[in-house]
C-alpha cells in the first residue's frame, strides 16, 4: 500500500511539472513585456522572445524590405531584433530631420555585442557620441589633413596607386579574372600609406592574408550566437565554447586588431618627433605630449588600435566595392562607358587624372553619383539616441537602437525617377553640367557623416578615371549577367562574384 502512494504522489508531481514550467513561460514573457518602452513607433508584430528576428532572417535583402513596411507603418516604425526595440527611419526628410536638425540626440551608437567585447567601441567608428568621441575625431580629422586629405599630395599618392593596378590588370591580357583583391589591395595600399607611411606589395603573401581577414569580417552576417544575444545578454556565454571560444568573424576581427598592435610596437621602436612619418606617429607624439590624464583618457594604445582599424576597414572597403559596382554598370551598359570614354579622351587624352578635373568631365562625375545612388554601399547605418527623447511624436529610450535606411533615399521615386534604372542623366542640367543633388548621401549626414569622405571621393573619382582611360570592361563571351541585387553582409552592399575582361585601349 506505502509503494503505491508513493508512485501516486510522485505521478501528481509530475502532472503538476508542465502547468509549472507552462507558469513559468507565462510570468517570463509577462515581465518582458511590461517592461518594454512605452509608445514606441508602430511596426510589425513580432514573435515572444525572438521579436521580428525570422522576418530579418529571411529578407533578401533587408533595407528594401524595411522600405516596403514602412509604406505600411511610416517612416518612423520599431521592429524588434529580440527583446531590444529598433527604431527605423525612412526617406530623406524623416532622416535630415533626425541626423542634422537633431544631431545632438540622434549622433549616438552602440557597438553589436561581439564587436563591444573585441573593443570595437573604443575608436571613433563605434564610439558613443560624447566629449571623448568628439576629442578623438577632431583628432583625426587634423591629423589626417595633415597627411594629405584634400590636398595634392594625396593625389601623388593616389596617381600611384592607379598605376600600379593598370599595369597588374594589363598582366592578365584581356583574360578573364575576378578584379576584387586587386581593387581592394590598391585602396588599402593608399590607407596604409596615410597611417603606416608605407605601401605593400600585391603579392606581399601577409598583406593578401590581412585583405583576406578583412573581407571575412565585412561580408560576416550576424551569427546564430550574435541573434541569440539579442533575445538575452546570457548567451553571450556561448562564445565561451566552441573552436577556440568564438566564432569565425570574432576571431578574424581579434587578428586584425593583432596586425594594428604590431604596427603600432614597430611605429613605437622608430618613433622621432622631428620625423612624422604617418597618422600612426602623430599618435604616438600626442600620447608623449599630452597631460597623463589626457593621454590616459584620449590617447591610449587600444584607441590608436582602434582608430587604425576604423580607418583600415573602412577605409578600404566601401571605396574599393563603389569602384567594382562601377566597373559591372560599365560593362552593362556599354553605351555608357562609350560617352565615358569619349569624354575622358576629349579632356584628358593620356594625361594622368586630377581631382580637380571632375568638374571638366560632368558625364563621368555623374556616373560616379549614379553608381553611389543606385548602389548604397552602406544602405543601413546604425545610430542610437543619447538620451531619453521623443521623435515624431514617439518616445525614443537612451541608447535606443536607430536604423537610418539611405537605400529608401536613394530609391524614393519621388526624389530620383525610375530609381531602378542606371541613368547618369539624372545628375545632369540641360546644358550637361553635373548638378549635385542634396539627397544623394552616400555618406551619410550629420555628426556622424563618413570620416573619410574627403578620401574616399578623391579615390573613387581617380582610380575609375584611370582605369576608363586605360581600358574597355566587358563581360567575358558566354558568361551570364552577374547579379546585380548585391548581398549585405554586416553592413556593406558587396556584389556578388563576378569576372570581367579589361581590354587595353589604344
């Protein structure tokens, strides 16, 4: 009889095990729930737990997908990346407003978890907004003037950079071949060259591995564990396990920060203050000079890693993917190319390009912008609120996530007709000069508009200038038209791979 209420009250305890774990689910989401921000923007409704997290996934290519629902929910809505709300802003108006007229709440930005851990918040690309970010960028901005931005020996620089591609290109003979480690192996050379004063070689077998470890950590999407850190903070623990406590794009980044932190011990052992040689040692002068609070605040060894690592990544890629998108829409359009050319020869003949010359080759400039406008190369750009604010009529929570969508600019048909069709006309006034258009913003606007804006529109113009007067791009016969959605890795808008012939013109 004793048995048998045993195995009666033990089977009542196990009835009671679903209602409580069921209980337990109920309070759970309860508590997520009532603890979520008041009169956020509307959106779509999302799962418990996992929020919009499964229609993220799933889009093809997300900042359409946000333009598309913000037709729905307007140009201010929250999707929810987990637990954490995402507000999304939409149009060019709706974005001005946020990052120009209110740059002062909206200039924040709040590094992805695995990049806070790596210190990826420590620079200036990552930084929250505030008097350290503020110090460090006023920094750099002079200091990178200081070492050509804007200014003719940065074109030098550049002008040799542009030749030593024409002539690895010529190498291949009008031969099919993939263009994007050369591209990306001269942009980055015209980077290194700021802050490192020097150059590597195309072959260099350490330089073609740290362009490698590059495009790893820029074409990354967000792993199963980056997803699941924004359901709860606890996961981030799963970094702990698996090859080597963290996955692949996490281990990669730590290896460029690796490359950072020994140019920074080599610049330190050759360091002479009368001999500035790059961004690198003016760095290291201002830690010497600067008050030890000062230095110990601003001018740390990780800031400088960090800095670098901005300027390199970003640096190199986001230049190097415009000039490939130019090359394919050349190919595509041969039409276009052809006035290119007609243009370039009639200007320039064989004489080396000049940035200052953009204005005597208007169809060429508005190519460029083209380019830029109907391919954002940073289509998403992340932001957060610096404090507690409302916006639209909506509250926006301190260190609120924002989603600025330029891509919705850029394709608003209000603003550029037939937004889907390559036209370099657009940019064009009826007497065929380039007109700049205000809401073309590859860069971004605001407080936080592209540190290296300067560079980046010098390169561009040079590099595409130099290549269309050196050759005619085709696709290589029988090969099919690339894609031209582009797939978005962690932020920018890469092509998918291509190959093309480079013809030598006469």
């Amino acid at each position: 009889m004793s048995i048998l209420l045993e195995v009666m009250t033990a089977s009542r305890h196990l009835a009671d095990l679903p209602t409580l774990l069921a209980a337990t689910c109920v309070c759970l989401l309860a508590y997520l729930y009532l603890r979520r921000p008041r009169n956020l923007p509307p959106g779509p409704k999302g799962w418990p737990i996992v929020g919009n997290l499964p229609m993220l996934a799933n889009s093809a290519f997300l900042p359409a997908t946000l333009m598309e629902l913000s037709k729905q929910y307007g140009d201010v809505m929250t999707i929810w990346m987990g637990r954490f709300p995402a507000i999304v802003l939409t149009g060019h108006e709706t974005i001005r407003n946020a990052l120009v007229k209110r740059a002062e709440d909206f200039s924040s930005r709040k590094a992805p978890p695995a990049q806070a851990m790596a210190g990826r918040d420590k620079g200036v690309l990552q930084a929250p907004y505030g008097p350290h970010w503020k110090q460090q960028r006023k920094f750099a901005l002079m200091t990178l003037r200081d070492f050509g931005f804007g200014k003719r020996s940065l074109e030098v620089k550049i002008s040799e950079e542009a030749d030593a591609l024409v002539q690895e290109i010529l190498s291949h003979n009008g031969q099919p071949f993939d263009l994007k480690i050369m591209m990306q192996n001269a942009v980055s050379n015209i980077i290194c060259s700021i802050v490192f004063g020097d150059r590597f070689e195309y072959g260099d077998p350490d330089f073609l591995r740290l362009i490698s470890l590059l495009n790893t950590v820029i074409e990354a999407k967000p792993s199963v564990i980056d997803r699941l850190e924004n359901i709860h903070p606890v996961f981030r623990f799963l970094r702990l396990f698996g090859k080597s406590g963290r996955d692949k794009a996490t281990r990669m980044l730590q290896t460029v920060q690796e490359f950072c932190r020994e140019q920074i011990e080599k610049h330190r052992l050759t360091l002479d203050p009368n001999d500035i040689r790059d961004f690198t040692d003016a760095f290291l002068l201002e830690q010497q000079r600067a008050p030890e609070e000062k230095a110990r605040e601003h001018f740390t060894d990780k800031q400088l890693q960090e800095v670098l690592m901005d300027l390199f990544v970003a640096g190199t890629e986001t230049t190097a993917t415009t000039t490939r998108w130019a090359l394919l829409y050349m190919m595509l359009n041969p039409n276009i190319q052809e006035k290119v050319h007609q243009e370039i020869d009639s200007v320039l003949g064989q004489s080396a390009p000049s940035y200052a010359q953009r204005n005597l080759l208007p169809y060429t400039t508005a190519t460029l912008a083209e380019v830029q406008r109907i391919k954002s190369i940073v289509p998403l750009v992340g932001h957060a609120a610096s404090r507690d604010t409302t916006f639209n009529g909506y509250n926006v929570p301190q260190e609120g996530r924002l989603l600025i969508n330029l891509w919705s600019v850029h394709m608003d048909p209000q603003l550029f007709p037939e937004p889907n069709t390559f036209q370099p006309e657009r940019f064009l006034d009826q007497d065929g000069n380039f007109v700049k258009h205000e809401a073309l913003i590859p860069f971004s606007m605001g407080h936080r508009i592209c540190l290296g804006e300067q560079l980046a529109k010098m390169e561009l113009f040079m590099l595409f200038v130099s290549l269309m007067q050196r050759f005619t791009f085709n696709l290589p016969e029988g090969a099919p038209v690339p894609s031209m959605l582009g797939k978005l890795g962690s932020v920018v808008n890469v092509p998918f791979p291509f190959e093309l012939c480079a013809v030598a013109r006469g």
